[in-house]
C-alpha cells in the first residue's frame, strides 16, 4: 500500500470514508453486531485517544480489539491485570546477560507488553493504583522510564481499558482524575436474539475468517494528522464549549437541576475529545466539515465518565446519561 494521500479535502474526506467502511467490513467477518461500538473504537484510535470498554464477560471485548489490530496491520498485546501484577510486568523488566565474547555480565532491558501499537488492559480495576499507573503514563506521555532510561512507544498507540461492572468485592476503581485520560467511555450491552444465534453458529462450526489488512501504520499516522485539519464552525464550537461548561454544577453557566443532581462536572478535555472526535466522524462519513450531530453522537461516550451525580440524582433515579440527554435537548 502506498502512503500517500489526496491533497484535496472532498478527495481526503471520500478516501478516509472509504477506508472506514472497508475496516468496519473486515471487522464484521468475525464480530457480529456491535456497529456503535465499532464507530466509536476507530473514532477514538484515529483521534489518537484511548477508551475504556465497560462490559460483563463473554460480550468479545478481546475478539474485537484483536480484529481490529489485525485490521489496521498493528502490533497487539493483551494484558490481564490481576492483584499480583507489578509494574514492570507491564514496563519491561531488567535482566543480567553475559557478554560471551568478553565474559562480563551487563543488564539488558527487556522490553514489555505495552510496546505494542494496541493494548488491551484486561480488567484494569483489578491491580491496584501503582501497576494502574504505570500503563496511564505511558498512555499520557508515550513513553516509558524504567532504569534510568526513556523509552518512546510506537505510534499509533491505543490503549483499550475494560472493567467489569459485575463484581466490585477487591477491585481498585478508577477514580475520575485518571478516567478522565481516557476519550470515550463505551458501554458493551448484550447481542439481540438474532445477533446472538449468529454468534452461536459462527462459534460452533468450522469456519475460518480471513481477515485482510485495509491500512498500514504509515496511513494511520498520515490521518491522525489529516484529522486535525478538519474545519470546524464557530457556532458548532461555542455550542460544544456551553454543553460542557454547563455539566459544572454551581457556576454561571450550569441550570438549577444541574446544580441539584451533579456534584462534579466535565473539563477542558471533554471540549477538546468532542471536537476532535467530530472531526474524525464527518470524515468517516464522507465530510471535510463539523457539524452539530457529530458533537451529539459522542456526548455520551466523551462525558459519561467525566460528570459525577449525586445522591439526589440516584434517589430520582437519574443517570449520567440521562442528564447528558437533558443537556443536549436543551441546547
């Protein structure tokens, strides 16, 4: 494949459409179902973002992930954080090796599973805040120091956090200042019957997908940066910036029920994540522009995990989604 692109922005707008449509193809031959999730993963990976995938178990969190990378011709590695794990299980870790033509011994660095251009975080709330550190900074920074060194991570990196939502008794949640590094927060529902006898014969015969890769590394990181090129209207951006700013509770900006049900609002990253993950949706759809719908279907994802109720809210039977809603009607 060739890693040049259209200069063009109708022509930039139909290739990346194009490219688009073909992953979430090749994604389909082994995935059923779970089209808005897909959206929002390849939204979230182009925008160079991360997302944390809540979700009970069986539900092909790891099948999906590992489809995608092997869409996208990326390196993948999946790590399941348990109580025990350390961060240099995550890192890399140091070993002594003898020099054989000299006979002395010299540490050697041996790299870890998060050098991989996507990563999946098994159940990330289940080791506690110092390994759960550990990945967050190399998400944050791209890079990595272990013995004094810095090691830089391979573009594009994508990191896919998972939590179950089930068992809670000996997990270390993720409190919200580090929620927050995360772009979207996508919630995995159960398969429809018909989706779910689709699966059950998909599974149990034999059946072999051939996956074919649509993008090379090079593509990628020539779009993550096409993206930020993408034009967007003062008025779409204002509107952004108030839906934000009124998820604050008691400030000038925020309603009187806002102030009632939200102890804690959104920051500056909730505007800049919605901004830029419109921008990667109007050109998945064929489009050089933002418009306001694009901001309207990522509110959930980029604000969910960002906005915090309070007991009122959960006696009125309020969620954050509902409240994003409210929010987004109004406006």
């Amino acid at each position: 494949m060739s890693s040049s692109r259209p200069e063009a922005p109708e022509e930039i707008a139909v290739s990346f459409s194009e490219a688009f449509s073909n992953i979430k193809g090749e994604i389909s031959k082994v995935v059923v179902g779970q089209s808005e999730v897909v959206d929002q993963l390849l939204i979230s990976l182009f925008s160079g973002g991360h997302c944390v995938l809540v979700g009970v178990p069986g539900l092909a969190k790891t099948l999906l992930i590992h489809t995608v990378a092997d869409t996208l011709n990326l390196s993948f590695s999946r790590i399941q954080f348990t109580p025990d794990l350390m961060p240099g299980d995550i890192t890399g870790t140091e070993v002594i090796e003898d020099d054989k033509e000299t006979g002395r011994k010299h540490f050697k660095f041996i790299k870890g599973p998060i050098f991989a251009n996507i990563v999946l975080a098994d159940e990330i709330n289940r080791t506690p805040p110092k390994t759960q550190a550990a990945l967050l900074e190399g998400m944050q920074e791209h890079k990595v120091t272990a013995s004094g060194q810095t090691f830089t991570l391979d573009d594009p990196f994508f990191v896919l956090a998972t939590q179950n939502p089930i068992e809670q008794e000996g997990t270390y949640p993720l409190p919200e200042a580090q929620l927050d590094r995360f772009m979207f927060q996508i919630n995995l529902n159960y398969p429809s019957p018909d989706e779910e006898k689709q699966i059950v014969k998909q599974t149990t015969s034999v059946r072999i997908s051939d996956i074919r890769p649509v993008l090379e590394k090079d593509q990628i990181l020539d779009y993550q940066k096409l993206i930020r090129e993408v034009p967007v209207p003062e008025q779409v951006l204002d509107k952004t910036i108030k839906l934000v700013t009124q998820t604050r509770p008691n400030t000038e900006q925020s309603t009187e029920w806002v102030d009632s049900y939200l102890s804690w609002g959104a920051g500056p990253r909730a505007s800049q994540y919605l901004i830029l993950g419109a921008k990667t949706r109007a050109l998945s759809q064929g489009r050089f522009n933002v418009e306001w719908p694009d901001i309207e279907a990522l509110a959930v994802p980029v604000l969910r995990h960002r906005i915090v109720t309070n007991y009122a809210a959960e006696a009125d039977g309020y969620t954050t989604e509902d409240i994003i809603l409210k929010l987004l009607k109004e406006l």
